[in-house]
C-alpha cells in the first residue's frame, strides 16, 4: 500500500512538472500525450445497456491518504491513483462502463492554467466522440469551483461534465469519496443531466458550475449557490431535478483548442488602509488584469482607485470589480477599462477576464462579458 501510494504521489509530481514546461505544443492527434499519466479501462465486463463515461482524476481530498481513520485535516492529497479510487467502488459497473484516466495527482492548489487548458481539450475531445456519454473531473476542493467554471467556459456539448469531490480522504471514517464518485458517474451517464452546463457532485446535491462555491472549509455541507440554489439531488443515488435544464444568464463559449497559455489575471484583496502599490507590483510582474475583490459591492480606497486608473491608461491593465462579500451583485462602472463583475465572485471574475484577454476581446466586448442583468 505504501509503495503504490508514494508511486502515484511522485507521479503526480512530475506531472506537474512536465506541464509547467511552456514548450508543449499541440500534436495533431493527441495534442497533450504527457498529460495523461495513465489510462485503464474498467468495463472488463462490457455492457452494452450501460452508458460510457470517462473519469479524469487529478488529485484532491477525494484521492488523499491519512495515517488514521479519524484524520480529516493535515492528510496527504493526491495520493492515491484512479485504479484505487476505482476499486474501492465495484458499484460504478452497475452504472456506466468506466474509462479511468489519471490526468494529474494533486491537492487542488497545485492546478494550473496548463493543467486545465490541457484538461479541458481532452474533455472536449471525449465528448466529441459518439460513443462517449459524459465526463466524470475528480478533482481536489479548494479550487474546484474555478476548474469548473473554466470547463464550463470552455467545453462546447450538451453532454454532462461532472466535477466530484470530497471534503474526507479516502482513508477516513465515512469518506464521502466514494458515493460522491458513484453519484457523478450515474449522473455524468443520465439523459436528464444533458444540456445543463458543468455540474458540481458533493453532498447528494447535484449543484452548477455557474454558480457554485466552497462556503466553509471543513464541513461536507460546503458546495453552495446560496442565492441560486441547487439543480437538483440524488434520492438513493440517482439523480432527481428540480427544474428543466436552463442556461446562466452571461454564459459564453471560449475555443481553448490548441491554446497552451493564458494571460496573467492577479486579484486583489479589499480591506481598511490597503496598500495600492501592489496593484503597480502585479502589473510589473506581468498581470494583463486584476481583480478586486472589493469592500462590500465592490467599495475601494480613492488612493487605491487613483492608482488603477492610471494602470489602465499607462498600460492597458484591465480591471474587473468583484467583492469580498460572499454574494452581492457589483454593478457597471461608467470607467473605460473597469468593469463591474455582476455576480462573479473574484476567483471566477479571474478565469473569465484571462478568457476574455486570450480571446483578444475589446473594451465594448469585454464590458458585454461583464455586464449583464437579463434586460
Ligand atoms: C447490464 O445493465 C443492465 C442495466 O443496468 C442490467 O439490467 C443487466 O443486468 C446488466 N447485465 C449484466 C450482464 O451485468
Ligand atoms: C504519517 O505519519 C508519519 C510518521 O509519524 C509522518 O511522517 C507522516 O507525515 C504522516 N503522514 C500524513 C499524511 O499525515
Ligand atoms: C460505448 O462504447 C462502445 C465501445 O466503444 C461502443 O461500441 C458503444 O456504442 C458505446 N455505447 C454508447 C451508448 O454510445
């Protein structure tokens, strides 16, 4: 057990490493060979009434290891590979026929751009063959809600994309890992689920990728739109919603095929007496935009404002207003280059300002994705 957990643990190392490497080009038919660190077919038992779903693993809580039963804090993420997670859970044969891809080994906090650029183009190659159902992320918590608001952004089908996680390693008592896994798979398989953009599976609810964020630090209750809501919920594992499929106001599609980097967007932390040079710092280091993650509907200091108001003339930065707030609406700005972030909490305004930046967008273009309440 040791040897094959630190094995999948150093293999999840490298792969970080391998993926950090800028030179990575696009191949033609397999654009990131070195990502998939290993593949395994489950569905030695083929059958053809079930439906095909692929798992990518990339580490987490969900694939962590602890010395005890009764440890939940301090464990090892990512330390246990997709052939464990697999076979702890012999259920997933009764639900679909399961291609297990271990994509990534690690805590969630290690995920990065390239990781998810790469992720998301073999997601999306997945999904464009036929024969393919859906598509089961596990994927660590703390950013979870960030890999599946850019899978959202970036995948183009009506087939079910389906984050899981857990808040408990493997090796607790009541790991929550594993009906977690079996809830998404069953989901990732279901008819019912299609056309309902990224999901997120913890908890028996069945939440949006939209949406949803990590709301406490510890507690399996945790995934939560608290404005929103819930999608739906799993009555003995199977997946009842509680509306027809629907689309988040403001949602775009961005073609990430073939991309291998994405501009640096940094955000910035709200509070009394902060210090407005970072701002100036992060532009120095290479960010293309910053994020406020503002005093209440996105409050800052007018020394703070003064200084980005003269990043985005001197140098273009572009700034998008978020709150610190857990929920809370930010309205329009009437400055060139600032924008109000809607809805957007700071760590999704991120992903979807470096999209915007990437895809080259311009200021009317860029205040559209930005600025919308439905009229
Ligand atoms: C195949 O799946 C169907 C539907 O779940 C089930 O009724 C049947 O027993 C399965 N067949 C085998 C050989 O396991
Ligand atoms: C398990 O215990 C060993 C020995 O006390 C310690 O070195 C290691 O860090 C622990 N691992 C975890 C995941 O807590
Ligand atoms: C599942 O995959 C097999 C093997 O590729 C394929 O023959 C079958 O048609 C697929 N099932 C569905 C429902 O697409």
């Amino acid at each position: 057990m040791a040897s094959s957990l630190l094995l999948a643990f150093t293999a999840g190392l490298l792969s970080t490493a391998a993926l950090a490497a800028p030179h990575h080009r696009a191949a033609a038919a397999s654009p990131y060979p070195e990502f998939i660190l290993s593949k395994r077919d489950t569905s030695y038992s083929y059958n053809a009434s079930l439906p095909n779903v692929t798992i990518y693993a990339t580490g987490g809580t969900i694939a962590g290891a602890a010395n005890s039963s009764a440890q939940t804090t301090g464990y090892q993420a990512g330390a246990v590979g997709i052939d464990a997670l697999l076979a702890a859970v012999p259920e997933l044969q009764t639900v679909a026929n399961v291609q297990g891809v271990q994509v990534a080994n690690v805590g969630s906090e290690a995920i990065t751009t390239s990781i998810l650029l790469a992720l998301s183009q073999h997601v999306q190659a997945a999904l464009d063959d036929p024969a393919c159902q859906g598509v089961v992320i596990t994927h660590g918590t703390d950013t979870l809600e960030e890999s599946a608001f850019f899978l959202d952004l970036t995948i183009h089908a009506p087939k079910p994309v389906v984050f899981a996680g857990a808040m408990r390693p493997a090796t607790a008592i009541s790991a929550d890992g594993p009906e977690n896994l079996l809830a998404s798979v069953t989901l990732a398989g279901h008819p019912a689920a299609r056309g309902r953009g990224g999901l997120v599976v913890l908890n028996d609810r069945i939440a949006s990728s939209w949406y949803t964020t990590k709301t406490n630090a510890n507690m399996l209750d945790t995934f939560k739109a608290v404005e929103q809501g819930y999608l739906g919920t799993f009555i003995d594992i199977h997946p009842v919603f509680y509306y027809e499929a629907a689309r988040p106001l403001g949602k775009h599609y961005f073609d990430v095929r073939g991309v291998t980097a994405l501009p640096r967007v940094e955000v910035l932390y709200g509070h009394q007496d902060l210090d407005p040079s970072l701002a100036t710092a992060a532009v120095a280091h290479g960010a293309q935009g910053l994020v406020l993650a503002g005093m209440g509907a996105g409050g800052w200091t007018d020394a703070g404002t003064d200084v980005l108001e003269d990043l985005v003339a001197s140098h273009g930065t572009k700034v998008v207003v978020s709150r610190r707030t857990m929920d809370g609406y930010v309205e329009p700005t009437a400055s060139e280059g600032m924008y109000g972030g809607g809805f957007l909490n700071p760590q999704k305004a991120r992903i979807l300002l470096q999209l915007g930046l990437n895809a080259g967008l311009g200021e009317s273009e860029l205040r559209g994705l930005f600025e919308y309440d439905g009229n």
